[in-house]
C-alpha cells in the first residue's frame, strides 16, 4: 500500500496491463508515468526515479479484519474460484512462474512458497510463511535498533514493529505471548495485533509495511535479500 501523494500534489493510479519481472506495473493518470507494484519505484516515464512512500498495512483475513475494526470499509472484488480469485489455478499450480512462464532456476527456497519481504535501511529481509508458521515470530536484530515480525496463528495476521529501547539501556529478554509483548522486567505490555500499550506506560509500537509475495518474484527484484526460513 502507498501513499498516492508526491511533493503534496495526489496522483490517481490505474493497472497499465502491463508486467515488469512477472509483477504488475501501475500507470499514474497525471503524467503516465509506469510504476513497480513491488517496489513502489517509477521505472519509466516523468517521474522515473521516484519513489513513493509505503504504508503499513496488516496482512489478515476478513474476520480478523473485522473483529480489529467493526466499522472499517471493504473493498469488493467479484468473486471466481475456490478462494474468490480469478488466479485459483495459477496459485495452486507450483510449476507456473509468472505469466510467460519462467524456468524454475531459483535456490533457497521453493520458487512459489509464500515470503513476507522487508524493505530495511540495511537491505532487504524475507522470512518464509512456513517458518512463521512454525515458529510466530523473529526478532531481527540491527545492531542499534530491533525489529519483530508476528504471525498470529488464529487470524492468519502478520504484523512487523520496530521494538523501543529498553528502559535499562541494555537489551533485556524479549517475552512474545498469543498477542502481546512485553520485555523482562518491564512493566509495559504491547498488543500485536494493533501494536498499542495494553498495560503499563509507553507509545504504541511503530509498525514496518510488509510486502506478501511468492518467493522468485521478491528475489527477482532483491537478489541479495536475507532469507529466514
């Protein structure tokens, strides 16, 4: 999800019907101008360079969603398929990769398993679904600053926070539960589901965007990403 605004002016974004390393391209209205979905990068055109600004955005299902924010807004697709997509059958079938169907050459990891992709100051960061499945939650460590991503097993949710410093200064035993975290001795207590003080005293959690995508499509675009899994 990205901010569709640049130097204060709105820009009104549309699908290009085109694709750019098996991804899709967006076209602005304002000055046609073709824009990575992946990595929110102008590749062509007048604003080509330009980066837009991504939101954090939480990777869930409807009830979940629901539960979270009784009042929040849906956006409705028409329905097709077992799981109301018209792409049911490409999701399912391993051996397609991308829409002109690419060789299966990639490593590390099963070209089509699930990643969530990180953007971070010190490069790019995949962690598999699988191992979030398996294990709920890593803490990257960037040496000045920690960074946690969260799978919630009951609402299928995925959510990643930069941690706070801890009070003592010193980097204090991280204790993850079903939906909250708290640090050692410390008193406060953090939903992850929304990321706000649920006991004690504090700020809310800052949260990183997540980007879902198959693993041969992020590494397509990040070949030198770290890989969790």
């Amino acid at each position: 999800m990205y901010a569709a605004e640049i130097d204060q002016i709105h820009y009104t974004f549309e699908a290009s019907g085109s694709l750019w390393q098996d991804a899709l391209v967006m076209r602005d209205r304002q000055t046609g101008s073709l824009w990575s979905q992946i990595s929110g990068t102008c590749i062509s055109g007048p604003m080509e360079g330009t980066t837009l600004v991504q939101y954090p955005a939480h990777h869930t299902t409807f009830g979940e969603f629901k539960k979270q924010y009784p009042e929040g807004l849906l956006l409705k697709k028409g329905m097709k398929g077992r799981d109301g997509s018209h792409y049911d059958e490409y999701f399912a079938d391993k051996t397609k990769l991308g829409i002109f169907g690419r060789i299966d050459s990639f490593t590390r990891l099963g070209a089509k398993e699930k990643i969530f992709g990180l953007r971070l100051e010190s490069g790019e960061v995949a962690i598999s679904k699988a191992f979030l499945i398996r294990n709920h939650h890593r803490i990257i460590d960037m040496g000045y600053r920690r960074i946690l991503i969260y799978y919630n097993p009951t609402g299928h949710t995925v959510n990643a926070y930069y941690l706070p410093s801890s009070k003592s200064g010193s980097k204090e035993e991280i204790v993850v539960k079903e939906n909250s975290i708290s640090f050692g001795k410390e008193n406060t207590v953090w939903s992850l589901s929304r990321g706000q003080v649920i006991s004690g005293e504090g700020q809310s959690l800052s949260p990183l965007p997540v980007i879902t995508a198959f693993w041969f499509a992020w590494v397509s675009f990040f070949p030198q990403t770290e890989l969790i899994h």
